[in-house]
C-alpha cells in the first residue's frame, strides 16, 4: 500500500473516532468520508441519505463486486487516553467501524490511482450496531447486478495481522423479543381478584434452559434475559401488566427462529391459563452471516499469496452482523484480520482499534479485485 495513502487513512481514522455518532445519527462521519472520498479520488459518489456509495468503472463486460464498511459508533464512554480520544460523553468507537472506514477509503484510493479488474461498489453503511443499516443497503445488490461482495472485521486474540476465516456461518443470529402481559389491577390484599403477569412471566423464564438444551438443535442456541419489568413500586396494588425482554441467538437463523415459535407458544398458553392478554415486539434483528464457500476461498488464496497467517476460525462468532443481509442478496464473505494476541476486546473501555492492520486488509481487498500494486 502506498505509504502517503497509509499516512491519510490513519489520520482519517483518528478523526473519525474523535467524532463518534451512534446508530442513524451519523451525520458528520458520512459527510466527512464522502470529504475525504471527493478530495482523494475522482470515483463517482453516490449519496443514498443515512448511507452512501463510490463506484469504480472497469469498463463494460467486467465483473461487478462490491466491499462494504460500517461507520457507527457504540454507547461505551471513552476512559482511555489517546491524543484522537472520543470528544462525545458515553459515545466511542469502541468496535473498530473507524477502522473499517478508514481501511475502505484506503483501499478506494488505490483502485482510483493503480485501477482493478472489476467493476466495484464501495459501500459505506451506516447503523451497523442496531442492524438498521445493511437492511436499507442490501438491495443495492440486485439493482446493480453486483456478482460478489466482501468486507472484514478486526478480532482481538487473534494474532496481528493474521486472516480469520470459516464456511458457514461466522455470525450467529440474533435479535431482541419483547413479550408484553396485560391483566387486571386489584388490591395487594386481594390477589386472587386481579390477573398479575409475574407468574406467567417466572414461567417462561424458569422453562428457557429447556428450551435452548443442545441436543435439540444443531448448532448453537442460546435465550438471555435482559430485563424484567413487573408492576410498579406500590406495595398496596397487585401488578397487572409486565414485560419479559430477552435476546433469542442462533447459529442458523432457521434454529433461532424455532425457538422464538417455541417462546410465543408458550407465551399464548400462559396467557390463558392466566386471563391475560399478550403481544410481541421485536427489534435488533440480525441474520445469519454465512459466508459462501466459494468467496471464503478467494480469501484463503489472497492470504496464502500474500503470505499472511491464515487461521480458521473453529466456531462462529456468537455476536451478530448486519452484513448477512447483503449475503442473502448475493454471494460473498465476511473475514476477520487479527488485532492481537492480548489486545483488548471490541466494546470494553481499554479497546482502540490498531492502525497497523488497515494496511492489511487494503491489500486482502486489492488482490481480491485485481488491483495491481505499484511504487
């Protein structure tokens, strides 16, 4: 990667964490890479809203893949002490989207000075965190006939620099299930003449480490409870309405799904055993990401040619990615590229993302484009 290339990206990079924004309130960091992306290259950019995109043109009758980064922040507070640190109380780039950013920008640049074998769509998405955003995005796939599509993600203790890679899936799915219970106020010293929701709610809850047994399923599933809401501080009126928040996760979105089927038949029969009315609501709704077998060994060869560490990964990530809804508009892979052995995980106060791997993954990306390295 060209070193003055490397040098902007890195200051960007800085920029960008001084300035994190959450989920849909990215306002100034897509203004600033659209910025960065109009004074560096001379790439078509595309402005789609909450997102946007650059477009590199091969030419007709070449391939047409695309690469995506995510660009919101998460609500850590930052307590490191870095010279770029976090200017916004509660808000930080504390799973690395500065880092991804960056890294595509420095890759754009590259293809826009040495150009590629392919047509191809630099996405920058937004909402990455609450899987708003790739939801909005993926459709871009079939409009533009995009054939393939990649994206990376840093991974802590795993070696500097080194490739992470599996088939399948690689991020489990996941998504937030709210069960709502409505009964029937009364005085708490009177019970039996209202309809309180604690029972049907302790039910479910007591029932949950059936529900997720192993040998039911195939991969992994787990439920976690997040919250329990019952009633309020009143000592004298029996709780009549309450909510059961939870976190349903699945290796395979098919196996998460059973098991929300199996929470709301459950739900519906407490309800009546109980008189209470119930409903559902759902949100942070992620896909599987599943890498297609066929992308993941394009990675595998650029690692292997570029003599970097390949490492495959065992098990798949329990935590989530937007990013499988693009891989359910076309075929392509997620990889990860190692932060380090004893570097802090993503989403805990002491984690900044490491600079020195964005040179990495620009060249995984270029070999994976056909775009030729030049002095």
């Amino acid at each position: 990667m060209n070193k003055e290339n490397l040098r902007k990206i890195t200051g960007l990079r800085h920029e960008l964490h001084a300035h994190p924004e959450l989920p849909t309130k990215e306002v100034w960091t897509k203004s600033r890479l659209m910025d960065f992306l109009k004074t560096n290259t001379k790439l078509e950019i595309v402005d789609k809203g909450a997102w946007f995109y650059a477009f590199y043109n091969a030419g007709e009758g070449k391939r047409t893949i695309a690469y995506r980064a995510d660009f919101d922040a998460v609500p850590v507070e930052e307590t490191i002490d870095l010279p770029y640190a976090s200017k916004f109380p509660g808000v930080s780039h504390k799973c690395g989207h500065d880092g991804h950013s960056a890294t595509l920008c420095g890759f754009a640049m590259e293809v826009d000075q040495n150009g590629a074998e392919c047509n191809i769509y630099f996405v920058f998405q937004h909402a990455e965190e609450t899987a708003d955003g790739a939801i909005v995005c993926a459709p871009l796939m079939k409009e533009k006939g995009i054939e393939e599509i990649f994206c990376y993600h840093n991974i802590s203790e795993y070696p500097e620099n080194s490739v992470v890679i599996m088939d399948g899936t690689i991020y489990c799915a996941s998504k937030g299930m709210i069960i709502k219970f409505t009964g029937t106020p009364t005085h708490a010293s009177a019970p039996e003449l209202g309809k309180n929701p604690a029972f049907a709610i302790a039910s479910i809850v007591n029932a949950i480490p059936e529900l997720i047994m192993p040998q039911k399923y195939k991969g992994l599933v787990l439920c976690t409870v997040i919250q329990i809401n019952v009633g309020e501080r009143a000592f004298g009126v029996s709780a009549s309405s309450g909510e059961l928040l939870l976190t349903i996760r699945g290796q395979y979105e098919a196996e998460m799904d059973a098991l929300q089927e199996a929470l709301e038949k459950m739900t519906k029969n407490e309800a009546e055993k109980y008189g209470l009315e119930h409903s559902f609501d759902f949100c942070d709704v992620f896909p599987e990401t599943a890498n297609h077998k066929e992308s993941a060994d394009k990675v595998r060869a650029v690692a292997k040619k570029l003599g970097l560490k390949l490492i495959e990964m065992e098990q798949p990530q329990r935590g989530s990615e937007d990013y499988g809804y693009f891989l359910k508009e076309t075929k392509g892979a997620a990889f990860c590229v190692g932060n380090g052995l004893d570097h802090p995980p993503i989403h805990t106060h002491e984690y900044d993302f490491p600079d020195k791997i964005m040179k990495t993954a620009v060249e995984v990306f270029k070999e994976l484009a056909g775009c030729p390295s030049k002095a």
